[in-house]
C-alpha cells in the first residue's frame, strides 16, 4: 500500500517566521509601552517635586514673620459690613497669622451641571496670600484615580492632573491668563480661610455693595482682583463671590465671568472663625451655577 506523502516543512518555517515577526513585534510595542509609562511617571514624580518645593518656600516665608495681634480699632474706618467680619472672624489678641494649611476631604467634579460625576476627593493645601499657594490633590478611585496639583508661587502658576499617575489629562504652565486666574481664585479663599490677609494694608481697599456685603479689592504687582463677602447680621460670612478671569466656558476662552460660592459650618482655630464646608463654582448667582468643588475640612492650622 502507498500512502501520500506531504512535505509541510517549508509552510511550517514560514508559520515559525511569522510568529517569530509578531512575537518580537509584540515585544517591541510592551516595550516601548513600558519605557513611555515609566517616562510618564517620572514626569509626575517631578511635579510632585515642584509642588512640595513650592509648598516649603510658601511656609518658610511664614515662619520668618512675627505678626501683631488683632485689635478690633485696626478696622475702625472701614465699611460696616467689613467691620462686622472682621470681628466675627478675629478674636481680639490674636496673633495675625496669614498662611493657612489646609487637609480637605469632599468631592470634585468633571462634569457638568446635568451630569455633575462627582468623584471623591482628599487634598491638602498651603494658602499664603499674596504670595500664592498649592492644592495636592487625589480624586476619583480604581481606574479614574486623577492626582496632581494647582498652585501659584509669585509670578507662575500651573495645574497638573494626571490619571493613574501616568496619563496627563490638565497641563497648563506659565500662562499669563492662567496666573490670572490663580490670582482670582487665591484672593476668594484667602477671604474666608485667611481673613487677616484682608485687614487695612497697602494693596487692600475695602468698599460698601451694600448694608450686607463689602467688597475688598486687593493688588499685588500687576495682579488685581475683587472679591465681594456678604455677611449676616452677626458677621459671618455667607456666601463669596468675585469677577474671575477663567476660560471654564463652553467656548474654552478667557473672559471674566462669576465665580463664588457658599460658606458653612464656621469653626475657631487658633483666634479665627472660619468656614469647615465651602461649596463653589463658576458662574456663581446665575442659572447656570452649580458647585463643582465641595470641600470639608478635616484639619486646619495657621502658620
């Protein structure tokens, strides 16, 4: 009996051939993969660097000052609404610390106001007005952890989120318009959480809204902004609200627009009565306001 006998050996080293080219292709796309995630996270460990360089200058500046303490006839001569929180929010002899440390817990959101997302977030932050301040944040959780930092140090400012601490998703730096905005948003908080920052100064003039409201206008180099603090009939802040030059808009361009938000939960820490909740947001007293930051402070200490 004969049997047919085929040869496959040349389709057999062809097959080995091409699984070989695939193989070293696939190697090679892991690879480069690996080498660019690598890349990515040393990347954002040097922002990580920057940020808490930033963060120990910001506090090294406070440690060398030795600030008076609070005497409520320091505000004599400003408007009533100004008079009233002032000394709801400073007890008299307080020493006038104006660099806040910040740690936060709430949430934050990527979202609009139909579909807000809101992600949890922790965060901590140094808030030395005028001189700027850093907000490090961890946001989101498994695989929509989005961590990084918004921060301003004199005459640079930056945001730097990256997802999984590999993939950038917000970078912006030494942007002229964006320090702008950092300076809105340093001179809003700085309002509530760093009350004597706002006191009679060169740099800070205070004007009367209206018998609940009075709106601190304050200038630092080329830097100016407004920030309006309406009260109740006690002084406590109720809400903050400013013009900000923010592009946080359909259209994705700078212009000034409402940014504020509302003030909750008042605690003493140290002589100063500040707000444990804020909730804030762009276009603030408008249809289209919602609060995509909602923040609860965990801990809080003057320096």
């Amino acid at each position: 009996m004969h049997y047919l006998d085929f040869d496959f050996s040349d389709e057999d080293s062809g097959y080995k051939n091409h699984m070989k080219i695939l193989s070293w292709g696939l190697a090679s796309i892991l690879l480069a993969g690996g080498v660019l995630v690598l890349w990515q996270l040393r990347k954002f460990s040097a922002d990580e660097r920057d940020s808490a360089e930033a963060r120990r200058e910001l506090l090294k500046g406070a440690a060398l000052a030795t600030p008076p303490s609070y005497d409520p006839r320091m505000v004599a001569e400003l408007p009533e609404p100004a008079r009233r929180l002032f000394n709801f929010a400073i007890a008299p002899g307080t020493p006038l610390k104006s660099v806040v440390e910040i740690k936060m817990a709430g949430e934050l959101s990527l979202g609009t106001k139909q579909e807000p997302n809101y992600l949890p977030m922790r965060a901590r932050q140094v808030l030395a007005a005028p001189h700027g301040f850093v907000w490090e944040i961890e946001a989101g959780k498994g695989l929509m952890r989005v961590s990084g930092s918004d921060g301003m140090l004199r005459d640079r400012s930056w945001t730097r989120f990256w997802l999984l601490r590999a993939v950038p998703v917000a970078r912006v730096d030494g942007d002229s318009d964006h320090l702008r905005s950092s300076f809105g948003r340093l001179v809003a908080e700085a309002a509530f959480w760093s009350p004597a920052f706002l006191l009679p100064r060169e740099g800070v003039v205070w004007t009367q809204v209206d018998k609940d409201t009075a709106r601190a206008s304050v200038t630092h180099g080329a830097l100016a902004q407004s920030v309006d603090i309406h009260v109740d009939a006690a002084g406590q802040p109720l809400w903050a609200s400013l013009p900000r030059w923010s592009n946080a808009n359909p259209q994705k361009i700078y212009r000034v627009q409402p940014f504020g938000g509302e003030l909750s939960d008042f605690r003493t820490v140290e002589g100063f009565r500040v707000p444990f909740r804020v909730d804030g947001g762009n276009f603030f007293g408008t249809p289209d306001y919602f609060p995509f930051y909602r923040a609860r402070v965990l801990e809080l200490r003057f320096s």
